[in-house]
C-alpha cells in the first residue's frame, strides 16, 4: 500500500465521513506522513468550522439597498406588464378591426352578387 | 478579502424560531414583516455573499438578488429548511450565477485548473509559524483558490450545506462537487502547511 492510493480519502477520514476499509486502516496505523495529513485536515477544518461564528459586517446603507432593488424590480415588472396589457389591447383591436373589415368586404361582395343575378334575371 | 469589519455570531445571529413567525407574516404578503427578515439576516447573507465572491462590491450586488430572488419566491418556500439555510443556498446559486456573468471562472476549469500560487512556500518556515497563525493562513488560502473551489468548500466545511444542495445550487452534478471538495481540501492543507507540501512534492 502506497500513500498516493490513499491521498484523497484522507480529507474525508479527517471529516468522519468515510471510514477505511482494514488493509488501508492499518496502513495509516504505521504510517507516519498519512497520520500527519490527517491531522493537518483535522486542524483545517476546525479553522473552517470556527469561521462560522464569524460575521463580516458589510458598509452601512445595506437594508435599505436590498429593498430599493426589490421595489425597483417590482416597478419594472409592473411596467412590463402594462406594456404588455397594452399589447394585448392593441392586437387585440388590431384583430377586430381586421375581423370587422373583412366581414364587411364579403358583406359587399355578396350584395353586388344579388344585384347582378337580378339584373341578369 | 477586506471586510468592513469582523464580529462574533454569538447574539448577533437570529434562531430559526426568531424568524418563522416573520417568515409566515412575509409568505401572507406582509412587507414589514419582509423588511425585518432582511434587517435580522442582511448581516449572514452578506458574510457568505463575501466568503464565496471575495469582494465587497460584487457580494452587495449578491445580496441584492438573494432578496429578491427569495422575495419573489417566499410562497414557494416550504419551511423543510431552516430560513437561513433556506437563504445560504439562493445566495449560493446568485453568487454562482453572478461569477460565471462576470466572467470570473474563464481560467478556473476543473480539469485545466493548475496549482494556486504558493508564495508561502518560498518564505521561511520558521518565520511564517512565528509571524502568522492558521487562520490568518487560512484566510490566504481561501483568497487565492479558485472561486469554483472556493464556493463548495466554503458551502460544505463552514456552512455545513449537503453535497446534494451544493450540487444543486452550484448547477453541477453531486460526485464533481465531492471532487472540487476533496481539490479544495487539499490546495487548503498545502498552503497552510507549505513545509509538508515541499516534502511531499520531493517525494513525488
């Protein structure tokens, strides 16, 4: 057993997530550079771990920030959707006036119809 | 990373208990009950926003979005999680999403990413163990690692987020963050422990 084949499960033994099957456990056991990477990820981690119980405190100013954006988004989707709602009028008058249109053609084109057969009759 | 300043957890951090009763007022479309979401957890979104982008500008603009995004989506939150987790995990996906807009992760391939910079290794031993401690070398550390290592170390081993969540929020899949975990892991010990790295690459 080399240490290389155990090198990236050393940070996993540290964290108590894995647990090494006998051959590599015994390994470690006589193994002195293995025990001492297991230590140095041990003391990483506790340094990681300690980090959350700090807090960075950010500039002043940062609340009222946050809530501007949140009412600036919220106007821009309500313009957007009066833009959109305008659209929706506007082709929907669009279609009607279309549809009106073309029913008034076909409604001349029937009467010019009639008026001809009449006079052919 | 040069934070505006640095202050213990302790008392300043909002319990889960704290915050449901504000939570369930914001679901119900309570602004104020939002606004006071914002004021008692600004503090620990912005610490993450900064740990995971390592700027002070760019981690403003995360938190801005976190907000929002969690804002427009409070009706979908079901309370499994805790709000703050909850939070942790929006802010990661913004953090993420903002460094890939910004361009940040052009170098930073997983598969191309070379050895962070070890300029420890060059000062003396002796002088670095006097001269600085592990945390101030920790902090070293996390600066100069890759922001795509940086984000799952940091979501893993400080916020104690699962592999399945960071995966999630991170957009990749759960046995690449387990190895951007274990790369992270081990650029960490070596910049932390330059003396053993010097040995183990002699011995390489």
């Amino acid at each position: 057993m080399r240490c290389d084949e155990l090198a990236h499960r050393l940070s996993e033994v540290a964290d108590g997530t894995v647990t090494l099957p006998r051959s590599q456990r015994r390994h470690v056991e006589q193994c002195l550079r293995c025990q001492a990477e297991i230590v140095q990820y041990r003391k990483v981690l506790r340094a990681m771990r300690a980090m959350r119980t700090e807090l960075l405190e950010p500039a002043p100013g940062m609340v009222a920030d946050v809530l501007a954006h949140i009412e600036e988004a919220g106007e821009r989707t309500a313009i957007r959707s009066i833009i959109s709602n305008h659209k929706v009028a506007y082709l929907g008058g669009l279609a009607a006036a279309t549809a009106a249109g073309a029913a008034g053609a076909i409604l001349v084109a029937a009467r010019s119809r009639r008026g001809r057969v009449r006079l052919a009759s | 990373m040069t934070p505006s300043g640095q202050t213990s957890r302790e008392g300043r951090s909002p319990s889960g208990t704290d915050l449901d009763a504000l939570v369930d007022a914001a679901r119900e479309g309570d602004s104020a009950a939002f606004e006071e979401l914002v004021r008692r957890t600004h503090v620990d979104t912005y610490t993450l926003a900064l740990r995971l982008t390592n700027n002070e500008e760019d981690a403003r603009d995360v938190v801005q979005e976190t907000y929002l995004r969690a804002y427009r989506g409070l009706k979908n939150y079901r309370g499994d999680a805790q709000f703050t987790t909850w939070l942790y995990r929006i802010t990661a996906n913004c953090a993420s999403t903002f460094l890939t807009t910004r361009g940040r992760h052009r170098h930073d391939d997983l598969a191309a990413s070379g050895d962070i910079a070890d300029g420890a290794a060059d000062a003396d031993v002796e002088q670095l163990a006097q001269a600085g401690d592990l945390r101030s070398r920790l902090d070293e550390a996390l600066e100069q690692l890759p922001p795509r290592l940086r984000a799952v170390v940091v979501l893993r081993d400080v916020y104690d987020l699962p592999h399945e969540a960071i995966a999630a929020e991170l957009g990749i899949s759960v046995s690449a963050a387990k190895v951007r975990l274990h790369r992270a892991r081990h650029k960490l010990r070596a910049h932390m422990f330059p003396e053993t790295a010097e040995v183990e690459a002699r011995a390489v």
